[in-house]
C-alpha cells in the first residue's frame, strides 16, 4: 500500500493532535509527529488502540504554514497526499479550528508504523 492510500486507509487523519513539528533547514527535512493514527475511529468497535507516528518529509521544496498558535493545539482536520510529478509528492494539511500545511518533497514516510 502506497502511502496515500495508507491516508486514506487512516480517515485521512482526522482528528489526530500533532504533538511536534521539527525542520532541519540544513537537511530540508520536516518531521510531524502525531499522537494517535488511529484517532479517526476511537470510540468504534474496531478501534485498534492508540498508535504515535511520525511522518518524515525529505528534501522538502515547499513549505506554506499558516496557523493560529494562540489557540492551544494543532488538530487535523483533513490530510490528503498527491503526486505532483515523477518526483515531488505533493501533501496538504487541514488544520482545525484553522490554518494549512502545504509540503512539497521527494519523499515522503512514516517511521515506526
């Protein structure tokens, strides 16, 4: 399963808290880090349990953030990935209560799942 499928296959994260944000500048790397994959189905019978992942994004060429950091907590509300061409993977990002994430890289993966 390509990873946008393994989004999909997520409830394209709905619901889950980025706990962490870290760019490295120098290796154009962004790390998301999130408190429950499976949020989108808590509560469910089919709920498997609590899950942290962390999305590494590498050689990233765009990236647009526009948040509210007065607001306690970033949620996402809707995570959706494309390919933008034979090399850039596209990712968008919607946050709740507000705000966007755009990334554009080569690659794209999720440690520890």
């Amino acid at each position: 399963m390509n990873i946008e499928d393994r989004i999909k296959s997520l409830g394209s994260l709905h619901d889950t808290i980025i706990t962490s944000i870290i760019w490295s500048a120098e290796k154009r790397r962004l790390i998301i880090e999130i408190n429950d994959l499976n949020t989108n189905t808590d509560g469910l019978p089919e709920y498997p349990g609590p899950m942290r992942g962390t999305f590494v994004f590498s050689e990233v060429t765009v990236l647009e953030l526009t948040v509210d950091l007065a607001v306690d907590g970033l949620m996402v509300y809707d995570w959706t990935m494309s390919r933008k061409g034979p090399d850039t993977q596209s990712t968008s990002i919607s946050l709740s209560p507000g705000g966007q994430m755009i990334i554009d890289c080569l690659s794209v993966e999720i440690a520890g799942y």
